[in-house]
C-alpha cells in the first residue's frame, strides 16, 4: 500500500483526526525507500504520480515524495557499483 490514497484512508481509519497530519508526514519520510523497492521504473512512476503536489497543510508532497526516491536509488547504485569495482579489482589481484 504505497499509493497515497491508501495511506491516507488507512491513517483516517486507524487515526484520531489532529493525528493524521503529522502521520502522514512521517509516512512520507518512509515511503521513498519502499518505491524504491518496487522492480520497475514504471511501477515507481505509477507510485509516486499518485502523490499530490499539496493536500491540506502539506506542501510539495509529490516532488517531497521524487526527490527521496531519486535520492536513495543513486546512492544505491553508487553503492553497488563501488561493490562491482572491489570485485573486480580483486579478481585482477587475484590473477596476478
């Protein structure tokens, strides 16, 4: 249940109206490691077009939404590539 839509009815069903704002703050913060586990760009476009720009006193909440998912999957694969480099370079250590 990464859409917006679902998180949102779930934290009104689950929680007391003053509440939910600040929920769905903190799921916001959370959600961009959970698109980025989904296995196709098109999936993690679909995901996060469900994102409006505003909703109430939240602002910005779709780019908010983009850029951690942006932010998290380069630094994912940075991170995999460093991996690849140290194999790499070990195996040519390792054959000399």
């Amino acid at each position: 249940h990464l859409r917006y839509h679902d998180i949102k009815a779930f934290l009104k069903e689950q929680l007391d109206p003053e509440l939910q704002d600040l929920a769905m703050k903190l799921c916001l913060i959370f959600v961009s490691s959970r698109i980025c586990e989904l296995s196709s760009l098109e999936e993690r476009r679909e995901v996060i077009d469900t994102y409006p720009e505003d909703d109430g006193l939240l602002k910005g909440i779709q780019n908010e939404v983009r850029f951690g998912v942006q932010r998290l999957w380069k630094r994912r694969h940075s991170q995999l590539n460093r991996i690849d480099d140290d194999r790499h370079s070990a195996r040519i250590r390792a054959q000399k």
